[in-house]
C-alpha cells in the first residue's frame, strides 16, 4: 500500500466505517461482499496509521492506549484497563506511584 490512490482510499474508508456500523464480524461482512478479510484488516491498519492513529491496537505500544477512568467514590479510583481488567488504587496515591502501579500492570498483561 505505498503508492497511493486516493479513489481507493476512498473506497476503503468507505468500506471500513460500513463494516463497523454493519455489527458483523470482519469475515461475516467480507464473505457478504466477497472481500478478502485480510485485505479489510491491512486496510484498517494502513488507514489508521494514515489519520496518526496507533497501527495496532495497543498490543505492541500500550503507551499510547487511553484506558477509562472512573471515580468510584472519595476514596477509590477504578481504572478499565481493557477486557475484565479492572485495578482499583486509592485516589490519594500520587502520580509516580500511579506510573509504577500501571507500568507493572501493562508488564503482567
């Protein structure tokens, strides 16, 4: 995908933005549209490394992941770190310790 074009760009994005509003798998949508889902998944990958995206998902660099926080009281910070992982720290830790704690757990995910 060096060269580009932007008709097939285009078209692409087009495809892409209607595979996540279509609520099928990437197969299931390709299959209907006789695609080859490998090519859907470069296309995806290609296009958000284009708009400065993160070309993975957040596997290979989870620095650039934005996880949800949710303050679950006065004294409790919830933090969504992705599938059913959920780290609960006082709200008073401080912001280097709060690095550690989340640094250590991107090491054991």
């Amino acid at each position: 995908m060096s060269k580009r074009d932007p008709e097939r760009e285009q078209r692409w994005r087009e495809l892409i933005t209607q595979w996540k509003q279509s609520g099928q798998t990437a197969r299931a949508f390709c299959h209907d549209r006789e695609l080859n889902v490998h090519t859907l998944y470069g296309w995806h990958r290609e296009l958000r490394r284009r708009d400065g995206g993160s070309e993975s998902s957040g596997r290979k660099n989870p620095g650039h992941r934005f996880v949800q926080v949710q303050v679950t009281g006065p004294s409790w910070l919830e933090l969504s770190l992705g599938g059913d992982l959920v780290l609960r720290v006082p709200s008073c830790v401080s912001a280097d310790r709060l690095t550690e704690i989340l640094a250590a757990a991107r090491k054991a995910c």
